[in-house]
C-alpha cells in the first residue's frame, strides 16, 4: 500500500519520471502511481459521462417541446423525458462524477491508494445496480407495453407515485454513495495513522466534509424512500402523508446542491490557481467555507416549501434566515478564488486593475471553464436569493425562473467544472494525451454561451408566471406579458439555448470518446498534475479546522432546531396522517 506524507510527498513523487515503451521519458501521471485508484476514476467518469449524454439529450428535446419549436413525442411522455432528465443529470451525472473525482482527490493528496478493492467494487456496483434500476423505470414509462414507470418528476415525494424499482434504485444510489464515503474514511484512517499530527490536507479536508454533509442530508431522503415510498408503492400502506414526504425530501434536496457544488469549489480552490499560473491564496479561507457549509447546509429545505399552508411560518422564517448565512462561504470563496486567480495572473505579467485578466490562459479549455463556471455561479448566486426570501419567492415560485436558476448551479457551476477539469484530468487517469484539442478549446464557450440564452429567458419568462413542469404552457383563456421582451423571443431564445447547450455537450462527449480510443498510452503527456503549495498554508490557521467531530456535532443540533418541532407537529397525529392515496402517474 503506497503511504506518505500529504502534499509535499506527492509533489516530490510526482516530479519522478517514467520511461515509456518507445524509449522516451515521460513525467509519472497519477494511472502510473496509483493504477488501482485510477481505474475507479475512469469507470466513475465513464459512466457519469454516459448519463450526461442521456441527460443532454432529454434536456434538448424538453427545450424544443416546450417552445413549441419541434415536438417528436407526445405531451403526455414530456413528463418522463422530464424525468429522465433530472434524474440522470441531478442524481447519476453528479454523483459518479463527484465519486471520481473524490477518490483521485483522497488519493493524490493523502499518497494513499483504496483501502480495499472488494470495498470499491461494493460501492460502485451498489451505485450501478441502483442507477439501472431508477433508469430503466423511467425509460419504461415511454412503452405501453412494459407494467412500470416513474413519471413522478426528480423531486419524487407524494402523492405522485412511481414503480417500486424506481425507489429501490434511488435508495441503492444513495447507499453506493455512502459506501464510497466510507472507503474514503478508511483512506484518511491510514494516513492519519502514519501521521498523527499532521493537518489533513486540504483536498481530503474537503472531501471528508462534503461527505459528512451527503451523510447528514441523505438520511431524510432515504427515511421517505425506505420507510414510507416503497411499502406505499408495493401496496403495503394505503396511504402517506404529502406533506411529510416533502418535507423529507426537501431536507436533502437543498443540501443536495452544496454535494454538487463542494466537488466543483475543489477545483477551483486547488486546480484553477494551478492553471491561472499561480497558486491557492489562503488555505485556511478554504477550510472556513467547507466547514461553514457544513453546518449551515442542512437546516434550510423549508425555503423551498413557502406555500405549503402546513408548516408555520415562523419555522420558514428561520429557514430563510439560515439560508442567507451561506452567503457568506461563497462570497468568501468569491474573493480567495478571484485572489488565487490574480496572483497567476500577475505572475505571467499581467498588470493594471482588471488588465490582468488578459494574461489568464483563455485558450486552454481546462481553465476556460472552470473559470467561465464560477463566472456563471456568481449569476446563479444572484437569482438563489430571491428564491430564499419569503416574499419575493410568491413571484416566481413553480415558474420558469427556478430552472433557470438550477441550471445557473448545477448545470454549470458544476455541469461546465468537471466537463472543464475532465481536460487535464482524463490524461491523468488514462495515460493519454487529450485529443481534439481545438474542439476543446472551443466546447466551453459554446457550453457559456447557450447557457447564458437559456437561463437568462428562463429568468424572465418566471417573471412573467410562464410555469415550470409543464409540457404545454400556453392556454387559451390566458396570454402571458412579458416583462421585458416577448414571450415569442423568450421562446426562441431558450431553443436556442438548448440547443447549443446540446451541441456543447456532444463537443465535450466527443473530445473525451477521442482522448479514450484514439489517444496513445505511452505518447508524452503535456499535462503537469503538481499542485503547488498554498501561499498561505494550514499552519496559518487554528487546527480546531481539522475537528470534524466538532463540525459533526454543531450541524447536528442546527437540524435539531430547525426541523425537530416542525416534525414532531407533522407526526403527531400519526406518520401516515393525514394522507394521500397514490396517484399514478
């Protein structure tokens, strides 16, 4: 088992040489060091990238059914292309994606391989298992001739109901999920038995914290999954409570967009000072935000749930308020990552107040979209704070604004990331050299671009009440006013959109098939993957950062506050009551 000491011990491995079949040497990648790890980073990426293709492909039909452009199914299997595309895109694009990177993430920086490769494979068949199952009941809702579907939409909750094998897969992708978390805990247990005062480093500090947050948030979507979905489906109980569900299902399905968004604030943390030419400003800052998104995370899902007339407003009013407080990691992020990106810059010359973002590497497509997603992040940042308000929420709540808002987030923040760091990654883990390096450069303006069309009409088509969710917004009695535009453009600029957002997704599809099959293993690899050293380190902070349990403990009772009463008003008169029979679907 490879061990060593954190990062200084990797940068000095992975300054070593290997020499290749054709005689020429070649600087040792991460599939040279650690092949066992890096073969679980390509299957997880493989598979993440096939769901982003399925994903992609729902998402440009939606586009062009909804506006009406070009209609190739009926509107009644709009809702399970709906579905499909949430469900691939939110669940299996992120979580694979987020494994990969995780496992490369622990392993680079610890210089400690997988603990166990039963366990690996556990975890990943788990997750295999679980995503075919959910799948394959979704795509079975577009033939008549198969029993099953699950048209019940990513927010599944009652009293819309699903094929049982639909829940039984989302609760086995979540299991996988926790599995993978536990291998990454037996990694860092190895390390830090071999190093019992040292600071964790800084990529595993943010791994373990995004999984201690996956851990407290999944517990509620998997009690209304286990205890209440799948007996209800199976016909064992007659009924639940709408409104608990939702309420369970809320509780993981903000946090949800930090497990999404963590992995992305990774790379642009420890990978994007690296390709601006510069290095991470502040470790410490880097650890504040984890841990604040930690503790704060959790205890917000009521924002989501304003009109529902069952919950109090007080509790509401307390989910708004913790919301707003997690504005402050990500403008810490937005001040440490921009600091990081300066820095680089002015080590490759550039000068004046913004001149600077001249002498960035726009032409490489690693950096390209790493930074072009946090650039879009800051908009989606924007939006997220009217849908966390109280009252402004009543004017674009269940409309177009919301998805417009999402995609901003995980649709790029995240989507637009790993598409971006799968460019220096991949050469990594396989031992090739990237491919198409032109249509690379390119995919992530293309990618910019269509989103910018298509989150900005969606933005103002919520404005003007055009509903989300629906597969025909257009009615006869009823014409929507734009508030700026028309309706007609807004229209035409999310086909738009959608559609370059699809040609985006192919490019980069394209470039990672080519990089796989027709790159050449022992060619030289261009890609560096050192990381340099913080210019302020983790000795500059307090080591009370590197308590989890603490962190563990704080977040544990802010859920306790914010959701213990709330529930136990909800159950008090029965867990199944007041309820719901199902409704299918």
């Amino acid at each position: 088992m490879a061990t060593g000491h954190p990062d200084d011990r990797a940068t000095r491995s992975e300054e070593e040489y290997v020499e290749t079949e054709d005689g020429t040497r070649r600087r040792r990648a991460f599939v040279d060091r650690y092949p066992d790890a890096a073969q679980i980073v390509r299957i997880c990426l493989g598979i993440s990238f096939v769901a982003f293709a399925g994903g992609a492909l729902f998402g440009l039909i939606q586009a062009l059914h909804r506006t009406n452009v070009l209609r190739i199914l009926p509107s009644s299997d709009y809702y399970t292309i709906l579905t499909g595309h949430g469900v691939l895109m939110v669940l299996v694009f992120t979580t694979f994606g987020i494994a990969g990177l995780f496992q490369w993430a622990t392993t680079r920086s610890l210089g400690v391989s997988p603990p166990s490769s039963r366990l690996s494979a556990a975890w990943l068949s788990t997750m295999v298992l679980g995503t075919l199952l959910a799948g394959g009941t979704i795509l079975a809702g577009l033939f008549d001739a198969v029993p099953a579907s699950a048209d019940v939409l990513f927010t599944f909750y009652a009293p819309l109901e699903a094929h049982p094998l639909f829940y039984v897969g989302a609760a086995l992708l979540i299991v996988g999920s926790w599995l993978a978390g536990a291998s990454y805990f037996l990694q860092y247990r190895e390390w830090r038995s071999a190093h019992p005062d040292a600071r964790i480093p800084l990529q595993t500090f943010m791994v373990l914290t995004t999984m201690l947050l996956w851990y407290i948030s999944t517990l509620g979507v998997a009690i209304e999954v286990v205890v209440f979905l799948i007996p209800w489906s199976l016909g064992l109980v007659q009924q639940v409570d709408p409104l608990l569900t939702r309420t369970l299902f809320w509780y993981f399905g903000h946090p949800v967009v930090y497990f999404w968004l963590l992995p992305a604030y990774l790379i642009w943390y420890t990978v994007l000072p690296k390709l601006s030419g510069g290095r991470l400003f502040s470790d410490p800052l880097a650890r504040v935000v984890f841990v604040l998104f930690l503790i704060l995370s959790t205890p917000v899902g009521f924002h989501h749930q304003y009109t529902d007339p069952g919950i109090a407003s007080g509790y509401k009013f307390v989910a708004m308020t913790n919301t707003m407080f997690l504005l402050l990691p990500s403008l810490l992020t937005l001040f440490t990552v921009v600091a990081s990106m300066e820095h680089g810059a002015r080590q490759r010359g550039g000068t004046g107040y913004l001149g600077w973002l001249k002498a960035l590497p726009w032409e490489r497509p690693a950096f390209a979209g790493i930074a072009l997603s946090g650039i879009m992040f800051a908009a989606g940042g924007f939006s997220g704070m009217i849908n966390a308000g109280m009252n402004i929420n009543y004017l674009i709540h269940n409309t177009l604004w919301v998805p417009g808002h999402f995609h901003l987030t995980v649709g790029t923040a995240f989507a637009l990331t790993l598409m971006a760091v799968s460019y220096w990654l991949v050469p990594q883990v396989t031992g090739k050299r990237l491919q198409w390096r032109g249509m690379a450069a390119l995919q992530p303006y293309v990618w910019f671009v269509g989103m910018v069309l298509m989150s900005n009409a969606m933005h103002r088509a919520g404005l003007a009440g055009i509903p989300r969710r629906t597969a025909e917004p257009q009615y006869d009695q009823f014409s929507f006013q734009a508030v700026v535009g028309s309706v007609a453009e807004m229209r035409v600029q999310i086909a738009i959109g959608g559609t370059l957002l699809f040609v985006g997704a192919v490019m980069f599809l394209a470039v990672m098939l080519a990089t796989w099959t027709l790159g050449q293993p022992n060619s030289q690899l261009r890609v560096n993957g050192v990381l340099p050293e913080p210019m302020s380190g983790a000795d500059d902070s307090p080591r009370v950062l590197d308590n989890l349990k603490l962190w563990v403990a704080i977040a544990v009772v802010l859920v306790a506050l914010a959701y213990g009463l709330p529930l136990f008003d909800m159950v008090a008169d029965g867990i199944f009551v007041p309820g719901s029979p199902p409704v299918p679907v």
